[in-house]
C-alpha cells in the first residue's frame, strides 16, 4: 500500500513538474509559435533489416515525439525542429531502434527573391534506412551546417554564395565515414518579377577513412533559374557539366552532364504538387563509381472534413562501375511513401502511413524488396 501511494505521489508531482514547466516555456515563448506531436502506433514490416539474403519480417510498436518552435516576421526567420522516435519490434527485439534528430534554420529577409538576404542552418539526426549498395538498413548519424546568401548590387544584379559541410558517420554499422564539403559562387541577374538566373562555379570535396583512404573532388559550371516561373509555380533548375577526379586505390576521373530541379505547383488551395530531378555521381573508397539518376514527385492534397492525403514517388536508377573488377551493375528501383490523416479535432487525429521500396538489380541477389504499413494515432498541443 505504501508503495502504491508513493508512486501516486511521483506521478502527481510529475504531472505538476511537466504542466508547471510547460507554463512557464509558454509565457517565455509567447512571441513564438509552438507546436507539439505526440504519436503512438502499430504496424508491419516485410525486411526489418533490408536483407537480400535473409528477409524478416515482424510487427513492431512505434512511438514519437517532435517539437517545432518558429518566429517569423516580416524580416526574419527562425525555426527549430526535434525529433525522436522509438521502433520496437516483437519478435526480432534486439533490432529496435531509436531515430531522431535536431535542425535549426533561420532567414533574413524571409523572401529570398529579389532582395538581398542570407540564411544558415545546423542539423544532427540519426535515421535508419535501406542501403541499396550493401542491401541492408543502416542507421548514420548525419550532421552539418550551411550558410548561403545573395547580395545585391544593382536591382538586377547580384551575387549568390554557398558554403556548406556534412558529415555522415556510418561506423556504426561497420561502413566508412565521409566528410563533404560544398562551395558554390556565381553572378546573377533578374529576368522578371519574383524570377532570376545566374551562372553558376561548384566545389565539392570529400574524404572517406575507409581502408587506406579515399579523396574525391567534383567541380561543376551551369546555369540556374529560379523563382515564379508563372504565377502557381516556383521552383529552382539548375542545368550544367560536372568534372570529378578520384584519389585513393586508384586515380581516374570523368566528365558529364549534371542535373538538378525542384519545383512547387500550387493547383489549388486543397492541392499542391511537387516535382524534382536530381543526377548524383560519387566514388567510394574501394575505387567504384556510383551515378544515381532519380525523380521524385509529391503531392499533398486536403480532402476536407478533416481528412488529407500525402504521397511521395520516387523513380531511379544506379548504375555502379566496379574498377578494382572491370565490372558494372545497375539497380532500377522505386520508392513510394504515403500518409492518409483524419483530425478528429484540432489537436486529435489518426494516420495510416505506407512505405514501399523495390530495387531490380541486373545482378542475381542484389534485387531487393520491403514494405512496410503503420496505423497511429496522437496529439498536437
């Protein structure tokens, strides 16, 4: 009996502690905007471990919680975002996870179209995922940070600049560890309302502690267009050539074209569409070369009485060039993602959630297939 009344007395302290502790980030916060996710759910996944050889499957209990805190005005922008979600399965128990992560950006001005302004941004977050190249889930730890900006000299013309750097860490899962970094520069010039181009210099450098080491190096040139290419579109597109040399078991280099758009379309006020193209070329430490060509379409769009859809399809292919062994493998794959939510209320609501992921390879055993369906339910405060 004491020991109930005990536990009694914790939780009501707890609860006291918590609702006391929320008051007071409130009152401090109130010039903020606040949000709170709590979600709590089942599901199944078909390869909990993205296995070619050895695909299982089990149930698994999910549980999550985020937290954005933003601050906008008619000049800046601050936002920060955490994450932290736990995935425990119930036979396979020893291969539950824990993701989650933090990011911090900020803006001035908000708009980013003929003004001035700059942004920054740091991000840390740990996620596990399906590595197509190995054929197993990995969890990285991936971090970093970025600041890029425009000024501008006359009001037609200006100068753009990048810098950024990112780290991923997959050492814990027996893999390497690559450092990147990016620099980008170039001149920029208005060609409407809300709309500019500008030719464009990229450096991109990484370094892998595989093995003996690897460093690669990726120039591009191009040319960039963004803004409102009418009035429901915006979008950014860059078009170009890229020359990449490699540095560790052996030393070669290549030149091709280098891609890259993402577009917004606004259809209406319940639907939005996204498009986006990305052509990605990287070396690994053992001397192979990977291009992955990918598209990726988006849409979300609000049903009514509560109830909206959203759904991610990506299409691609990765040819990878084996140097060591004068060989090649490509990898056709697809992946989709999508969410159905119904609000009960404005805080309540419940969501099914798909995920897909099928890879083709032309090589025997290294086709690859998971799914995976979740049903949750939680709260926004």
């Amino acid at each position: 009996m004491r020991v109930s009344r005990l536990r009694l007395l914790l939780a009501v302290v707890a609860f006291l502690f918590v609702s006391l502790s929320i008051g007071h980030c409130q009152n401090l916060l109130k010039r903020w905007a606040t949000t709170f996710e709590t979600n709590a759910g089942v599901g199944y996944d078909s390869n909990i471990l993205g296995s070619r050889a050895n695909e299982v499957s089990d149930g698994f209990a999910l549980g999550s919680q985020s937290m954005r805190i933003a601050r906008h005005n008619s000049l800046t922008s601050l936002n920060f975002d955490a994450n932290i979600a736990k995935t425990h399965y119930f036979s396979e128990s020893d291969d539950s996870y824990v993701d989650g992560g933090i990011e911090i950006n900020a803006a001035y001005p908000d708009t980013k179209v003929d003004v001035t302004f700059w942004d920054a941004g740091v991000f840390w977050n740990k996620v596990s995922q399906v590595n197509i190249d190995s054929g197993q889930r990995i969890q990285p730890s991936i971090y970093g940070g970025r600041l890029s900006g425009e000024w501008l000299y006359s009001p037609k013309t200006g100068i753009v600049g990048l810098i950024q750097t990112s780290t991923t860490d997959r050492s814990r899962d027996g893999y390497s560890t690559t450092r990147s970094r990016q620099f980008r520069v170039g001149t920029s010039h208005s060609w409407g309302p809300e709309r500019r181009w500008s030719a464009e210099y990229g450096l991109r450098e990484s370094e892998t502690d595989s093995g003996a080491g690897s460093d690669s190096t990726h120039h591009y040139f191009g040319l960039r267009g963004r803004g409102s290419i009418s009035p429901k579109v915006k979008g950014d597109i860059f078009l170009g050539v890229r020359r990449s040399e490699f540095s560790g078991i052996r030393e070669f280099s290549d030149t091709g074209p280098n891609a890259s758009v993402d577009l917004t379309w606004n259809v209406s006020a319940q639907l939005t569409a996204g498009l986006g193209f990305e052509s990605e070329y990287e070396f690994t430490a053992n001397g192979s070369v990977e291009l992955k060509t990918a598209a990726i379409l988006k849409i979300k769009r609000e049903l009514g009485r509560g109830l909206s859809f959203s759904t991610t399809l990506e299409r691609g292919n990765s040819d990878y060039e084996f140097e060591l062994r004068d060989d090649t493998r490509t990898d056709d794959f697809w992946r989709f993602s999508g969410n159905l939510e119904y609000s009960f209320t404005r805080r309540f609501f419940a969501r099914i959630s798909a995920n897909l992921l099928a890879s083709d390879s032309s090589v025997a055993g290294y086709s690859l297939d998971r799914n995976s369906v979740t049903f949750s339910s939680g709260l926004r405060y």
